[in-house]
C-alpha cells in the first residue's frame, strides 16, 4: 500500500511539473505511474485480505486449543472501512491511468509527429 500512495504521490508531482512547464509528453509517464500504483494497491488488497483471513484461522485454532475457564471470550477479525474504500480508489487510479495515457496518444496526433 505504501509503494501505491509513492506511485501516485510520484504522479501527482509530475502533473503539477506539467502544469508549470507544458510538456506534453509527461502524459504516458504520469498514465503508468497512475496504473502502476493502482496496480500496487490492488496486490496489497489481496495480501490483506489473505492475512486478514490466516489471522481469523489462528485464532480460531488458538481458541480451538484452549481449554481454560475463560472459554466465552469472543475474538474476530474485523475489515475496517478503509479496506471497504481501497477498491474506489483502485478504479479511479487506472481509470485515469488510462485517460492520461489516452490523452498523450491524442496529444501526439494533434501535434502531428508520427512518433
């Protein structure tokens, strides 16, 4: 998750970088970091959710195992309303990922060079 918010924290400075020096070729540049962080994102979602889900299952085990007095406490492993927000913040990050690559593709039509 922290490499994400680096990626797009990246992405962001070179936004505002295009913005005071209109260079039209930071696009792509700034379309890939937007779709490597969301990419990131999306591989740390996975991993929390996978750890999320061995955390519940040794504490069940643990609990499984004990036999003491105590046997009515209650544990669970809750998702905060973070990881409910993470997949928004997934799409909007490749989605303008994918405009701001689809915007330097336009951009170097209308300037006319070919490459």
């Amino acid at each position: 998750m922290f490499l994400g918010v680096i990626v797009i924290t990246i992405g962001f400075i070179c936004i505002i970088y295009k913005a005071c020096c209109q260079k039209y070729e930071i696009y792509k540049t700034v379309g890939v970091l937007f779709l490597i962080g969301g990419i990131c994102f999306t591989v740390s979602i996975i991993m929390y959710a996978f750890w999320i889900s061995a955390v519940s299952q040794m504490i069940a085990k643990d609990i499984a195992n004990c036999n003491s007095a105590n046997s009515n406490t209650n544990y669970g492993v809750d998702y905060g309303w973070s990881f409910m927000a993470a997949p928004f913040a997934v799409l909007f990050s490749v989605i303008a990922g994918g405009l701001f690559i689809k915007l330097s593709a336009s951009e170097r039509s209308a300037s006319g060079s070919g490459i």
